[in-house]
C-alpha cells in the first residue's frame, strides 16, 4: 500500500510546486501609485469588447500623473490638465480643462478624454500602463515616453 501511495504522494508535491511558481519570465503586476506617478505616458490604444482604436502619432496623446494630485495630458492637438485621484489600484480623473484648438479629421482627443474621465482602475504590468474603464467596456493601453 505505501508503495503506491508514495508516487502519488511526489506527483501531488511536484503539482503542488509548479502550482505555486510563477511561469519564468512572466512579467510581474502592479497596482501601486508609485509605479505610475511622475512618468509621462503615451497612449497606444482602447481596446473594448467591441473594437480597438488607437493612433500611430502616439507623442501626441500623453498622461502625465503628478504625485501631487496633477495630471497633465495631451489629446492630439489640444493640452490640458486636472486632477486626479489615485490608491491602491484604483483612479479616477476630475474635470479636465482642455485647450479647444480644432484638431484635424480623424483626430481621436475626444475619445481618448472621454474614455480617461470613465477610468476606475490601473495596473501595471510589463512596463506597460492599463487603465481599465467601468464594467468591463474597455483598457487604455499606454507606454512610457521614451
């Protein structure tokens, strides 16, 4: 009886084992402010359960997030700022005050703000930022300014 009992018994351990590690080279998460703050991030994309838009000029959509409250940001060719709240994991924006130059067709600043002031949480993982928006409708993907 043990000798059938011990195979199973280092099967379950070695299970129990890889359970526990993580996978090599799996980019690690973060929830904290400090690993968003005080960096100027560039948007990539939205990607929602129904489509992803993004743009390519991507020195043209920033978030800067000021450890004193303060977020400055840039919506193609409009600046703005305002501030914003941030803890553990979760973040929300209060009004922005914008510029109101005309941007050229095609532009995506009153997209890319709307979805910013819908912002409830953050994480980062792989270097990356996400910034998710309420009830699953989508994640701001950015990177950081070189």
């Amino acid at each position: 009886m043990t000798r059938r009992l011990a195979p199973l018994v280092v099967l379950g351990l070695v299970l129990a084992g890889c359970a526990a590690a993580p996978p090599g080279g799996a980019p690690e998460r973060t929830r904290s402010p400090d690993a968003v703050t005080g960096k100027v991030w560039q948007w990539e994309r939205t990607v929602t359960p129904v489509e992803t838009i993004g743009s390519t000029a991507l020195e043209r959509y920033t978030l800067e997030l000021g450890a004193d409250g303060r977020a400055a940001m840039r919506a193609d060719c409009n600046r703005g700022t305002g501030g914003y709240k941030i803890a553990e994991g979760t973040i929300a924006f209060g009004p922005i005050a914008m510029t109101r130059m005309a941007c050229p067709p095609g532009s995506l600043d009153a997209r890319y703000l709307s979805d910013l002031q819908r912002a409830t949480s953050f994480f980062v993982e792989g270097g990356k930022l996400y910034v998710e928006l309420p009830f699953d409708s989508g994640t701001l993907h950015f990177r950081r300014a070189p």
